[in-house]
C-alpha cells in the first residue's frame, strides 16, 4: 500500500535572540542627567492609578532612575543595535564583570519588553 504524500509546512523557527533589534517604545519620555544616568518616565494610567492619584496623593508620571549598566543598554536600544551587539558593548564597556554580561543584559532587556519600555523594531 503506498503512502499518501503530504507537503511539509515550512517551520517558522524564532530568530536567534541575539539577532534581534529592539527599539525604546517612542511614547516614553526619558533623558539623561548631567551624571550620564538615563532616566525614564513611567506614566501611571487606569482606574485604580487615578484612585491612588486622588486619594493617597500618588503621583501621576514615576521617574525611574537606571543605574550605570541600564543606562548604558537604554542609550543603546536606538534600533541600530542588535541585542547580541549590546552585549559586546557593555562587554567591552564593563570588562571585569564581562562572564555575567550576557545573562544581566538579556534578563534587563526581558524586563524593559515585559514591562512595555521596549519593542521590536
């Protein structure tokens, strides 16, 4: 008995992490203090943000102040970089600590696209 041929779909394999671009979600508003730290501005939005605003005096934009490592990844996410070159750049910007280099900066970078800071150009 023969066999009923069937056409394989192509598989769509995720790109390799490293290849991949991102960009700072251009609605942020962020700067860079006269020390060289970025810092970004989180706008607290939604019902329960406009009650803790009302009641409880909350502001309504968080300034949040990176330190030296995420100030260096932030100034890099312009979308010219790839992750894998953020790397190398702080790498070769932190080479005492340069074993952990790659784990920190993929985990922060998780962090900005989990926390909507970062998207994929």
């Amino acid at each position: 008995m023969k066999k009923k041929q069937t056409k394989k779909k192509p598989v769509n394999l995720p790109p390799n992490y490293l290849d991949l671009v991102y960009i700072r979600d251009p609605e942020k508003h962020w700067e860079t203090r006269s020390d060289g730290m970025a810092v970004v501005d989180l706008t607290h939005r939604g019902f329960f943000a406009r009650i803790a605003q009302t009641f409880f005096k909350k502001p309504k934009v968080s300034h949040i102040a990176l330190d030296r490592y995420g100030s260096v990844v932030w100034k890099h996410l312009d979308g010219n970089h790839t992750n894998g070159d953020i790397v190398r750049i702080m790498e070769e910007t932190f080479p005492d600590e340069k074993d952990r280099m790659l784990d920190r900066t993929v985990t922060f970078l998780g962090t900005l696209q989990s926390s909507g800071f970062i998207i994929k150009k």
